[in-house]
C-alpha cells in the first residue's frame, strides 16, 4: 500500500488500538500501511516498561488509597489496565486483551464471593513476576498470549483458576459431571450456537471431569494459591462420543482411558473444537464486529478468507490479525466509523485526544460504570452486549458527563494548545474538529457549535474566553452522537 494518509492512520488505531497520542500519530505517520500493520501485530519487539511510569510525571495518573496494589486490589487492577490502555507502546496487545477478555468473559465478583476479593483480584489481575506464589492473573494470559495460538489459549483458559471457578470446573468429577465449561467452550468459545446437540455438553462435562483445582505453597510467605491440578480419580474413563470430528480421520469417539491418561480426552477435545471448520468461521464473524464494522453483516468473502487463514496457519492469531487489517473490508469506506465506541474505547480515546495532566483513572471508573461497562466483571459469561445496547439514556447522559468532567479538568491546558488558533471562532472550530476526531459532521451540528462560540459577546481571543470556550467545545464534541463512533 501507499504512505498512510492521516484518515487511515486514525482508522488503524482506533481499531488496533485506543485513538492515538501525539507521539503515536507521529511515529506512525512516517510508514506505510504495512508498515504500520507489522510493527502493531510485532510488538514483542518493543519493551513493555509501561507499567513502571506509573504514578511518574507527564503521564495519565492514578488515586492509590494506601499502597497502589494492583495485584490485590481490584480498583487498582483497573486503574493499571486503564493506564496500560493509555500508554502502552503496544497498543493492539491491550486491544486484543479485552477482545479476549470479552470472548472469555469471567467475572471477578463470583471469583472474590468464592475466595475473597484480595484472591479474587489475584487471580483475575496479579502478575506472575510481582505475585509470591507466581500466580497468572487470567489478564495477563490474555495479554501474553493475545496474539498467539488460538488452539494453546484455549488450553491454558480451561486450566485457569479464574475460569475453573467462573464456569465450575473445580467441581467437576466423575460422579457430577459440571456441564457449564464445556457447553460455553462450543457454544461460546469455539463453534457457536447450532453446531453442537445436548449430548455433546454431557460428553464434554465427563471429558474434562477431574480438571479441578489444588492450593501449594505456604500461607506464611503469601505464596499459598490455588491452581489448576489434574485428578485422575475424579476423571470418567469411559470412552466418550460426539456429533462432530473428534480426530482428523473423522472419528468422532473418544477412547476409553485408563485415570493417568484421562487428562489427553480434554486435549483431544480442545483440538478437536479448534480444528473444527465452524471455529474459524465463528471467529471471523467476531473479528469482523470488532474490527471491521458492525453496521452490516460480516461479508462472506471475509468470513471465508479469514477462516481460511485461521485454519492454514494452524490457529495463528498474529497471522489472522494481520490478515484482517490488511484485508479489504477493513479499508472499504463503508468500515470508516462503522462502530459504536465501547465505554472504555470512549474513555481512552477521550484520554489520548482532549489531554490527561491532572487527571486520574481512577476518576473515569464511576462513569464507565455508568456507562455499563466495568472492567473485570462482564455481566455474564456472554459478555457485553455490544452496539446500540450501550446507549440507554443513562448510559449516554454518563458520556456526556464524561466529556464534560474531562474537558473542564484538562481547561487551561486545552486554551494554551489552542492559542495559535484564535484569531477567528472558524479557524478555533476547525483546530478542536481536527483535534477530536468525528465522522464528518451535519452542516447544523457545526452550525451549533460555532453559535456556541458566538453567545455571550464578541469574540475576542483572550485567554479567559479561550479557558471557557475551548473546555465547552471540547464537551460538545467529545460529548456528541458522532463521537461515540470509531
């Protein structure tokens, strides 16, 4: 492709990433489309140090009540993503955390009902090099493995604690079949609805009957933690069957094994689902709502171009991912805004184009709640229901409100950027449009906008009518319909 325009560019990173900072538009701004595609999709060759500038000048902030703990305290587990969202230099491995996160929805409120919130958080959040028992929060595997082998991911979330809780894997044994993983793992995890029978959900609860949990480690040294354990006793040796391959050859039995050997039914089971043909369509369809647009239906050439990429490359979601940005759909004209901001989308973009000196995360985790969405605790293992469900009339109002506290808190910063820009209220209009970024706006609403900027006197261009006016503008078009899109 040809040197990025800055209407590509934008489009990229809202859709790879949260918007763009300034340093971002700039480093990007310099490369190809493709280009810019290889270094998001690459980026384990760039240092992940963003956790370290926590709480370090010239960086969003954070509220710590005592000792910022975002391993065990849930508030400040969201306050480390939100920061990680804002300035992360790998901006598509957070984005495809939360697509992960989404796809995988576990909620840290039965977790913290179960073990406590402190376990709760751990095991939702903790990073394994800053936990004493080496605990993996289900986050971080996110975020490890977030553009890694679809087939392992699938894998290391069935062994995971938050997930055997979430799903009620721990309970699961030969005698009590728990059927709730492995009917999400077809229904929502790999095939989808309609590719699977009832049977298929009891053959699946006794395949990974025994995959339950343990507690090593000592309570003196905080190491004491529960993880994933293998119990032969409690596995059912029978052989299983189901409606769908099971093995390349077509069989579609899974043996009977003795207890030792009983873990590789689940591993049949998982590669089995991750081969399956419908996986990769299913996934396609997901990515495409993401991604791409959910203002029409996925195109079929889409669905059938990815699913092959999926399927040929072995499960590889960097090659799929790659595929996708590059993919014509994702560039078609029709895909430009063609998504409806999720809460958090809102709030980092929010973040990255109005300005964040002085401001906490911290503050946005009252709206965002508002607006319905609270990280680590989808509503249910669906997830969030997307689109125009997000936009109740209080869910919308708490975006406004939003813009509204942000711009206000970001005044004095928003009037000295826009200083060369205030010989006219048209060319003080036209800096901010360009600024914060919407899909192009009705004639009236940029009528609206500049009457704003002419009530109350002449315009003047001093700095007290440029505190003002710049913090209102700014809440009116962070605040409007047309800024909820991407």
């Amino acid at each position: 492709m040809a040197p990025t325009s800055e209407r590509q560019l934008e489009h990229l990173l809202r859709r790879a990433g949260f918007g763009a900072r300034t340093d971002e538009l700039d480093l990007y701004g310099q490369m190809s489309v493709d280009e810019i595609v290889d270094s998001l999709v690459e980026f384990q060759f760039l240092t992940d140090d963003v956790d370290s500038k926590i709480g370090k000048p010239g960086h969003v902030g954070t509220t710590t009540r005592g000792i910022f703990s975002p391993n065990s305290n849930i508030t400040d587990a969201r306050q480390r993503w939100l920061f990680r969202m804002v300035h992360s230099d790998r901006p598509l491995q957070e984005k495809m955390t939360l697509f992960w996160h989404n796809h995988f929805a576990t909620g840290y409120t039965k977790i913290a009902g179960t073990f406590g919130a402190t376990e709760g958080t751990r095991y939702m959040a903790a990073k394994a090099s800053e936990d004493p028992g080496k605990v993996r929060g289900q986050i971080e595997l996110f975020r490890d493995m977030a553009l890694g082998n679809f087939r392992n991911l699938l894998t290391a979330v069935a062994k995971d604690t938050a997930m055997l809780v979430w799903l009620d894997g721990r309970t699961n044994t030969k005698a009590k079949p728990q059927e709730n993983f492995a009917r999400e793992i077809m229904e929502l995890f790999t095939m989808g609805v309609g590719n699977y029978t009832e049977p298929d959900v009891y053959a699946g609860a006794r395949v990974f009957s025994g995959w339950n949990l343990q507690r090593p480690g000592l309570a003196t040294d905080g190491s004491q933690h529960y993880e994933f354990i293998y119990v032969p006793a409690q596995h059912d040796t029978a052989s299983k069957t189901f409606s769908f391959a099971i093995y390349p050859d077509g069989n579609k039995t899974i043996p009977a094994r003795g207890q030792n050997d009983g873990m590789q039914d689940g591993i049949d089971f998982i590669n089995a689902l991750a081969a399956n043909p419908n996986t990769g369509r299913y996934l396609a369809a997901k990515l495409f709502r993401f991604f791409v647009s959910e203002f029409r239906e996925p195109d079929r050439s889409f669905i059938d171009r990815i699913a092959g990429v999926y399927l040929n490359s072995k499960y590889d979601m960097k090659i799929v991912m790659r595929e996708v940005f590059l993919s014509p759909e994702f560039w078609d004209p029709r895909s430009y805004w063609a998504r409806y901001s999720w809460p958090v989308e809102l709030v980092i973009r929010s973040l990255k184009d109005v300005g964040w000196a002085g401001f906490s995360v911290d503050s946005a985790l009252t709206p965002l709640a508002n607006m319905g969405q609270t990280l680590f605790d989808p509503p249910d293992v669906s997830g969030w229901d997307a689109g125009q469900s997000w936009f109740s009339s209080g869910a919308m109002l708490a975006r406004m409100n939003f813009a509204s506290t942000l711009a206000a808190n970001q005044r004095f910063n928003l009037a000295n950027t826009s200083k060369t820009f205030n010989k006219t209220p048209q060319s003080f209009l036209s800096y901010f449009m360009g600024q914060i970024a919407t899909p192009p706006v009705d004639s009236s609403v940029a009528s609206e906008w500049m009457t704003y900027l002419n009530a109350n006197g002449a315009w003047s261009g001093s700095d007290a009518q440029l505190q003002s006016k710049a913090s209102g503008l700014v809440h009116l078009i962070a605040g409007s319909p047309e800024y909820q899109l991407q």
